[in-house]
C-alpha cells in the first residue's frame, strides 16, 4: 500500500506541471485573442469616427479582416462592441451597417457631457500637479495649431487629459466615449459639406486649472458647452443626417 501512495504521489508530481503548462497555454491563447479583438476593435471605431465608413454603409467582415490582418471572428467582436455603443447596427440576414445618427443623439451626448465635464474640470482643478498644466499647455497648442485644418482629435486628448487629472478612472473612460461621439459627429458633418463650429480656445481652461480655481474651471467649462451644443445643433442640416436607418 506504501509503495502503490509513493507511486501516486510521483505520478502526479510528474503529471501537474502538464496541467499547469496547459493552464499557461490557454491563458496565453485567451491573451492572444483578447490583444485580437481589442486591435479589431480600435481600428474598425477609428475607420467610424474619422469616415472612412460613413452612415449608412454596408460593413464587409471579409474586407475588414483582410485590411485589418485578421480573422472574421476579432471583427465580429467588435462588431458586437460597436453596436452596444451606437455607432454600428447589425440588421438581421443583412449584415451590418454604419448607424446614422440623429439630433436626439447630439443631445444626448450634450447632456452627458454638461453633467460630467464641468465637475472632472474642478477636480482637476484641485488635484493638477505643475506638469500636468504643462501637459495641458501643451496639448492646447496642439489642438489650437490643428483647429484651421478641421483636425478634432486634438481637441478631444484635451478634454480626455482634463478628464484624467480628476483622479477618477470610470469618469474618464466615460468622457473618453463622449468625446469620441463628437470626433465622430464633426467629422461626418465636415464630410458632408455642412458648417463646422468653430472650437473654442482652451487656455482660459487651463489657466483656472493652473490657479487651482476650481469653481472657475466648472464654469468655464459649462459656458463652453453650453455654446457648443448651440452652435452644433444650429449647423446641423437634420435632412443630410438620417435620424432612422432605412430598413
């Protein structure tokens, strides 16, 4: 009986390190996957936003594979993602679509933002180091360098790197997505030939941030809001941005 325990307790010396290896492999191919899907993903919102797919265009899963460098099955999931945001219907034994957006939906970007960026401003306010001013400096003069050429992605790590100095993770990505909304917004307006409003300037931001003032950065930040939903919403052409896609 002793020596049948000892021969047990050698087998399955020998076998575990088997599993553990096979447990690394699968952790592995799920990591694999995952870096996959995310890169799918990045690029399929990132072809949305900057309108290399526009409203209303049918989304080829094999064309995007071949351009992306991967499988079906990493587009599919990110299909799926972009759908639960928003930016993509998937029709029924039709494929899948590039959505329109309407007015509603500008708002509704609107209000989340005047909720939620007047009071990341006023953190930020309170917590910004001197080199995270000098960040924003920075990436002010890029964004105001980038304004005449109708470049919005500037504009939008501004309002992100805000956002970030507020110490507040889910708030962030929340901002993050916003902003993305109103990349993608302007940019199909642009496309479209219609009026692009003008952005406003982010230094008087900045140096409230600074001063630390952060009842200042709150209403910097809700004035200029308040006057970009105006201005967006007066330079859209509702005709030229269907509020339903056409089934």
């Amino acid at each position: 009986m002793a020596g049948r325990d000892l021969m047990s307790r050698k087998c399955f010396s020998e076998i575990l390190p088997r599993f553990e290896l096979s447990g690394s492999a699968c952790i592995l191919v799920a990591m694999s996957q995952d870096r996959k899907n995310e890169r799918a993903y990045l690029a399929l919102k990132a072809d949305i936003v900057e309108g290399r797919l526009r409203p209303g265009q049918l989304i080829i899963e094999g064309e995007l594979a071949e351009r992306y460098a991967l499988s079906k099955t990493p587009v599919r999931h990110a299909l799926n993602r972009l759908e639960v945001e928003g930016m993509v219907e998937i029709l029924p034994r039709r494929g899948s679509i590039v959505r329109f957006f309407s007015v509603r939906d500008v708002q509704h970007v609107y209000l989340l933002r005047r909720l939620l960026e007047p009071e990341a401003a006023a953190l930020a306010a309170k917590r910004a180091t001197p080199a995270d001013v000098e960040r924003l400096v920075e990436l002010e003069s890029k964004a105001e360098a980038a304004r005449a050429d109708g470049d919005f992605s500037p504009g939008a790590a501004f309002h992100v790197a805000v956002a970030e100095l507020a110490r507040v993770p889910p708030l962030t990505a929340i901002i993050e997505g916003l902003q993305t909304k109103v990349q993608w917004f302007l940019r199909v307006q642009q496309l479209n030939g219609e009026p692009i409003p003008l952005q406003h300037p982010h230094g008087p931001l900045v140096d409230a941030i600074a001063a630390g003032d952060a009842d200042q950065a709150r209403a910097i930040t809700e004035s200029a809001l308040t006057r970009s939903i105006t201005v967006i919403l007066e330079s859209m052409a509702e005709l030229s941005v269907p509020s339903q896609t056409p089934h």
